[in-house]
C-alpha cells in the first residue's frame, strides 16, 4: 500500500529545505549538464576509429573502410561539439557563481575547439600503435594483438585516457573526467587526464592503478596492478583551500618498471630511468637511474605435516592443527630454516641497489 500523502509532505518539505541550505549539491534551475551517456558514446566510437574491425562493425571490408570512419568522425564531430558548448556554458556559469568573470565561447568556437581535437587523432592512434607493441613485448601471455586490442583492459585504459588527455590540453571542463572516470569503472585503472605519458606505456593487469594528475611518465614504463602515482599532501592556500596547478605527484622517467602494489608518492619525487621498483614498496624519495628498489622479504616458516592417516613405523603420527608441528623429527634437510633470507635493500629506509 502506498503511504498517504499527508505522511510524505513533511518528509518532502526537509528535502527541499536540505537543497536550499546547500546549492553545490543539486543541480535545479541551472543550466544544463554534458551527457555522461553521449561521452561515452564518443569514445565507443572513436575505439571504432582506432581499431578499425575490432569494435563497433566487425566485417569490414577494405572497400567499406574510408565510409566508415568518415561517419564515425562526423558523428564525433557532432556530438563533441555539442558536449563542449555545454560544458563551458556549465564552465561559465560555476565561475560566475563564484563572484568571477567568465565568458563562454559560441557555437562556432566550440566547433573549432572539436575539429582541433580531431586532427590529433592521426598521431594518437600512431602513439596508441606503440602502446599495443610495448603489451604485446612486455606479456609472454599475448599471444596476439587481436587479443591485447579485444581483451586487455590497461590497453582499454590508456586508449580512453589518451582521447581525454587531448581534450584536456585544449581547456574541455569536465568531458575528460567523465570519460576516464568511465574508463575506471570499466577497467580498475584511474588514470587522470591531465597526466602526461608517454608512447609504448604499458598497464598489466589493470585493476587498481592510480596516476595523479600531475604525474610525469616518460616512454617505456611498464606498471603491474595496484601501482599508485600520487600526492603526499596536498598543500593549502588562505582559507584552507587546496592550491591547484602545482606538481603535486611523481615523475617517471623512461623504460621504468614499477611491479605491482608499489607506492610512489610527491611532487618531487623522481624514478631515474632504467630503474626496476619492486613490489609493496613505498618510495617518496628520488631514484637514481639504473636502480632497484625492493623490500627486504619477509622470513617465511613451513611447517611440513604429516597427512592424516599415515604410520612412522607403529605409531600414528597426530594431525591436529598448528600444535602438530614435525619439524623436529625430520632430518636437517627437511627442517624448517630458521636462516635469514639475503639481503635485499628496504625501500622504507631508503635504500636502493
């Protein structure tokens, strides 16, 4: 049974007084919004303009080819132009809510800014090409590009940070993180658009990846899931506010690898190149080149014990949990080794090799 109406009034009346008291929270008798469904189109069709056959129509023929991308770019182009005017409308009209001057660009302009976009393409699909070649080099699992271009989610990850990295470099407001953000729920990865990466840049595994915004990667890094590149702290200005702009995460120079949950943090941080970082670190200091980083491993204890059921010689030997252990009736070789492992450099105290 629906509840009457007089119950919901009240209910209703708090809501309302709710929106009032906070207008950063709701979005009433403003101007429009992008469309997070039409980002996503434009970059499910631009996947089709990068990697002809593999989305979208996938009986291409030679013959069909020059068609299909030409009303696939004309579909961007449209769509684009129209998610751009509105988000600087939107762009304008935060600013101006915030005490300060802002003019949005017409029509026209934003349909300039998309073609500008779109003339990059060819060069991001060439760096987008070496990116596939840096996976297919650096998994012994790929056994073809077929597979890394249809199945590897860092691949997918990359491809929509580098659309959202080019609409970022031109002043696009809120597209770009709509369309990465939409690649993170997609993939596990959260890689910011205004980081700069670049070409044969490689994610394996994907899940759980962070790269700042103001991040630095240079060529032929390769980083394993749960790789984070972030901020320290973030440093405040008066009032409180977080200072924008400033490079507040690391930078990684080239053929860098850094293996899986590895932390690296701080705006003046540096990863020398051809340096290997170990898993489970945590480095908030520079690198030099040519280094490895690794946590000292931990000492591991096996206690070997007797399957339920077997004999040593008239005897059952008792299988009861952890209060069984053996150990001392096995000969030397079989004991557990108390013996500590060789020294690997800990990374928490900073030490490299």
């Amino acid at each position: 049974m629906a509840p009457k109406e007089d119950e919901l009034s009240p209910l209703v009346e708090e809501l309302l007084e709710s929106y009032r008291e906070s207008h950063r929270t709701h979005h009433i008798g403003r101007r429009a919004l992008p469309s997070r469904a039409e980002c996503v189109e434009i970059v499910q069709l631009l996947l089709q303009v990068f990697y002809p056959g593999y989305f979208g129509r996938t009986d291409l023929a030679p013959e069909d080819v020059g068609y299909h991308v030409g009303v696939a770019l004309s579909t961007v182009r449209e769509k684009l132009s129209r998610q751009i005017e509105i988000a600087t409308c939107w762009e304008e009209e935060r600013i101006h809510l915030e005490g300060r001057k802002a003019e949005a660009p017409c029509r026209a302009v934003c349909r300039g800014m998309a073609m500008q976009f779109l003339r990059r393409l060819p060069e991001v699909r060439r760096t987008l090409i070496s990116d596939v070649e840096a996976a297919f080099e650096g998994d012994p699992a790929a056994s073809s590009f077929d597979e890394i271009i249809l199945a590897y989610p860092g691949l997918l990850a990359v491809t929509v940070y580098r659309i959202a990295h080019e609409l970022h470099r031109l002043g696009v407001p809120l597209l770009p993180r709509i369309m990465t953000e939409w690649a993170h729920t997609q993939t596990g990865a959260d890689i910011h658009p205004g980081a700069e990466i670049g070409g044969r840049f490689f994610i394996d595994h994907a899940t759980g990846v962070v790269i700042g915004e103001t991040s630095r990667l240079g060529r032929d890094v390769k980083l394993y899931q749960g790789v984070t590149l972030g901020a320290l702290s973030v440093p405040r200005g008066p009032g409180g506010r977080a200072i924008r702009g400033a490079q507040r995460h690391p930078t990684v120079e080239d053929d860098v690898t850094i293996y899986a949950n590895a932390t690296v943090l701080g705006g003046t941080t540096t990863l020398g190149r051809r340096s290997t970082i170990g898993g489970s670190v945590f480095v908030t200091e520079t690198v030099p080149a040519n280094s490895r980083v690794a946590v000292k491993p931990p000492e591991l204890r096996v206690d070997v014990r007797a399957a339920r059921g077997e004999r040593r010689g008239d005897q059952d030997l008792p299988v009861d949990g952890p209060s069984a252990d053996r150990s001392s009736d096995r000969p030397p070789a079989e004991r557990t080794s108390d013996r500590p492992s060789s020294p690997v450099p800990n990374v928490s105290k900073g030490e490299v090799a």
